[in-house]
C-alpha cells in the first residue's frame, strides 16, 4: 500500500498531479479539487503527498491529500454504499473535508445534492451511513458550534433565495464566519453579502 510520496511535483492538471520521486519514479495521483489548489505550482520540490491506494479489476490508482482527516473521510466515503472513487472525489472537490464531514453529520441533503451525481436518495443513503461515522471529521470553524449551525444552514438558506447558487451562498457564509462569530442570523447575511 502506498501511503505517502515524496519527491518533485512535476505537473498539476485540472484533477491529477504527477509526483516524480528521488529514484525516478514519476507517480499519477488523483487529487480532490479543493486539495488540488492548496499545492505549490510545478515544479516544486521537496513535496509530498498523503495517499490511498484504490485497487479495482481494472485500474489501480492513486488518490492524493494534503491532510490525514482528508483522507480518512474518503476512506470511509469508500466504504458507503454506491460510493466508489469518482463520486467520494466529486464530494470532497465539491467541499473541503471539514464542511463536508459537517454536512454528513447534521444529514444536510440541500448540501449533498449539490455534489455531482448525488441525488436525494443516494444523498439520504449516504447521509444515513455516515453521520454516526464522521462526526470525529467535523472540524468546526468559528460560529459553526452546536448552537449556532442552525442559523448558519438558515443563512445559506437565504441567500440561495437571493439568487446565489448553493455553493456560492456557503462559501460566503464561511467567509463571514471567518471574521468573527455574529450574534445571528441576520447579523451573519449581512457580513455575507457585504463581502461580495
């Protein structure tokens, strides 16, 4: 089982990144969209990579992460019914791990359909297997605390009813979030839509 590269990062496409090592070996890894633009830019030596080998009939390959929570939550995305590599991928480059851990915890089917290829019942299905599962993944950011995440969804929620689109009005609710905890909801929209 491969776990880690370490080596030169050579090339960095839209979803895959090649790794060439000390020996000469030059690795393809499958790299999560959000993971993909924390990377240095080619060539960048001295880099390494967290790893999870993924053996089909077919095909053996590598999916690559910058930290350990990462890919343990694809690791037991994997192990969800009806999840195979692509769909955990299209989850985890459509939220960072800490959100999307979040959202399988609190069963938050708004934000799962949003993903590629997971409708309301493979979202149900998923959510229901892994809530118990990941709520050791949820890394809460501030204002995301068991009091407050009710108005955070409440939050996207209007701004989606703004006009924002799903993934636009989340990630300016983390922005405002950023900045301090608000004292509401209100407070929070506010801050989200001052920002854009």
């Amino acid at each position: 089982m491969i776990s880690r590269i370490k080596g030169t990062l050579v090339t960095r496409d839209l979803d895959r990144i090649e790794v060439e090592t000390p020996g000469g070996v030059i690795y393809e890894v499958e790299v999560p969209l959000t993971i993909l633009q924390r990377l240095p830019s080619p060539p960048a030596e001295d880099f390494e990579i967290r790893t999870l080998q993924v053996v089909r009939e077919d095909s053996l390959t590598l999916y690559g992460f910058a930290e350990e929570h990462e890919r343990e939550l694809f690791r037991r995305l994997l192990g969800a019914t009806g999840v195979g590599p692509k769909v955990a991928l299209a989850m985890l480059s459509t939220y960072d791990a800490p959100r999307l851990a979040q959202a399988l915890a609190e069963k938050d089917l708004a934000a799962l359909t949003q993903v590629s290829g997971v409708g309301k019942k493979k979202a149900e299905r998923i959510a229901l297997e892994l809530a118990d599962r990941v709520k050791d993944l949820v890394v809460a950011g501030e204002g995301v605390t068991a009091g407050g995440v009710g108005y955070t969804q409440e939050a996207v929620a209007a701004l989606v009813h703004l006009g924002y689109t799903f993934v636009d009005a989340d990630a300016a609710i983390r922005r405002a979030l950023e900045q301090g905890e608000p004292e509401g909801r209100e407070e929070l929209i506010r801050k989200a839509l001052s920002d854009e």
